[in-house]
C-alpha cells in the first residue's frame, strides 16, 4: 500500500501538470488579448502595449507559462486584471459559500439515495420499489436549474418560506441567516444528485442480493437484512464509492449553474463574471482550484476503495 500511494501521488502531481498545460493552451487559444480586459475602445497604441506589459500577454507563450508555474509553485494565484485584488483571496471568499453547497448536497443526496436505493432494491417486487426506480429515472432527466426555478417558485414566491436567492451580507457570522440561503440550493442539487446516485446504489444492491456468498449467509440462518448489513455493505460500497467521487466533482463543477440561479456569490459566479470581463487571472485561478479539487477527490475515493476491499490491495501487491 505505502508504494502505491507513492505512485498514486505522482500520478495525481502528473495529471495536474497536463491539465495546467490544457488550462493555459486553452484559454490563450480564445479570441482576443488579455489585455483588452484593461482598454477602452479608444485607447491608443502606447495604451495598448502599456496593458499588455502589464498582463504579460506581450512575452512569449513560453515565456508567459513558465511566470504562471512558478506563480503556482509558490502558491500565488496572481492578480485580477479588473480589481487588482488577489485572485487566491477571492477564491478563498467564494469558497466559503461554494465548498459548504456542495459538501451539505452531497450529503443530503447521499443520505436519500442510499433508503431510496436500497429500498428500490430490496421491495423491487413491490409497487413502492417499482415506483422509487421510476422517480429515479425521471430525476435523471429532469434539468437542475428547472428544480431550481420551481422550488424559488413554490417555496419563495408563493409560500414565502425562503429567500429566492442572494447571500447575507454578514456571511456566516449569522449561520442560521446563511443556511437558510442555501437551504433552496442545497435542496436542488441534491435532488438531481440522488436520483442518479440512487439508481447506482439500487443496482449494487441488487449485485449483492443476488451473490451466492449472501445466500450462503442466508442458508446459515441470518435473516435477509442481517446478512446484507454484515456481508452486503462492504462488496456493494466498492463501485459506490467511485460513483461518489465523480458525483462530488460534479457538484463542484455544476454550482455554477445553480449559483446564476439563486445569484450565490461562489466560485461559478466568479467564473461566470471573469469571462464576461475577460479577466484570465480569475478564469485560470477557478478552474486550477477546481482542478485541483476534482483530482484530489478521484485520489480520496480511489484510496478508499483500497481500504474497504481487500482484493483491491492484493491485486496492487501482486502487480508490483
């Protein structure tokens, strides 16, 4: 295990090297210059060139890579073009709005897709089971910033129980002022989320109700939920647990629709809002951190699935 974690490493370090490549090609590929983010329309040749050493956009590619590296080396995000304000400060801000979505959807969606998996799975033969799959499948379908609109719709508009959108101004100093910001956010990703994860979690179940070592368990006298929770919950978790990890990256990633839905001041506004004023430093400061993010979470899920299954260590150690 140390030496495939050894390994593990590097090839999360690698990964994060090609994507900083991808990042930086990408965005220099677009239409035109960095630097227009600082011009008016009527700026003169010195103005312009005055900009572009400014932004550096007047150094060879290069040359402009290797300033950005050795920015991230040291861990400084650089400067928004715009407000001149630390791009790594901003991030930090919107952060404790974005990180607090997603980790509280993730939970919520995790928590009703493992009953509503579970129960698809073991009453399949029952209406309710039936009914469970059927929702879950429409779920999947269903677009979230549609749930969005119809839950600021019901539960703003109509009943007035929520805010609709935005964020204190206090932040968290007020928790339960900030919570119930989220609350509607919270709720419309999760949604999504658990009707995709729990048609996951309903298959895994019904792989292991139908393994020959649960009815053997069985055979033995354990009855059926006994055996399941003993002998069930570890072999179905291992393909869960890869699934959590690509719908956690993915609740990351997609806050940035629900974040324009209830106008959240997050990382997706702060993307959103950097490429409307073409400011690259905000652009690549978010899309390294989520980066970064989405790879450390497929590094965590692919160590704990390690962990919960022992053949997996077995087959690393015979592969060495």
């Amino acid at each position: 295990m140390p030496s495939y974690l050894l390994r593990r490493s590097a090839f999360l370090v690698l990964s994060l090297a090609v994507a900083l490549i991808v990042i930086f090609v990408l965005l220099r590929l677009l239409p035109g210059d960095p630097a227009n983010a600082l011009l008016s329309v009527d700026a003169t040749p010195e103005q312009i060139a005055a900009a572009r050493a400014q932004v550096g956009s007047d150094q060879p590619l290069l040359q402009q890579f290797a300033t950005w590296a050795g920015q991230l080396v040291r861990f400084d995000l650089g400067d928004s073009f715009i407000s001149g304000r630390s791009v790594g400060e901003e991030i930090g801000a919107r952060m404790a709005i974005t990180i607090p979505l997603t980790l509280l959807a993730f939970g919520l969606a995790l928590l009703v897709s493992l009953v509503v998996g579970i129960t698809a799975a073991v009453k399949s033969d029952r209406w309710y089971g039936v009914a469970l799959s059927g929702f879950s499948q429409l779920g999947v379908a269903v677009p979230v910033f549609w749930v969005g609109v119809v839950l600021v719709w019901i539960f703003a508009l109509q009943l007035g129980l929520l805010p609709s959108g935005g964020f204190p101004r206090r932040d968290w100093r007020d928790p339960a002022d900030a919570l119930r910001s989220l609350t509607l956010p919270v709720i419309t990703i999760a949604i999504v989320m658990s009707a995709s994860l729990s048609r996951y979690v309903r298959s895994a179940t019904l792989d292991v109700l139908g393994s020959d070592y649960l009815r053997t368990a069985r055979a033995g006298g354990a009855g059926r939920t006994e055996a399941l929770l003993r002998h069930g919950v570890r072999n179905g978790a291992v393909p869960v647990i890869a699934v959590l990890g690509i719908e956690l990256s993915t609740t990351l990633l997609g806050a940035v629709v629900v974040e324009s839905v209830f106008t959240l001041p997050g990382l997706g506004s702060m993307l959103l809002t950097g490429i409307q004023q073409h400011d690259f430093a905000n652009i690549q400061g978010v899309l390294v951190v989520s980066t970064l993010f989405v790879l450390l979470v497929g590094f965590a899920a692919d160590i704990v699935q390690r962990l919960v299954d022992p053949r997996l260590r077995t087959s690393v150690s015979g592969n060495r």
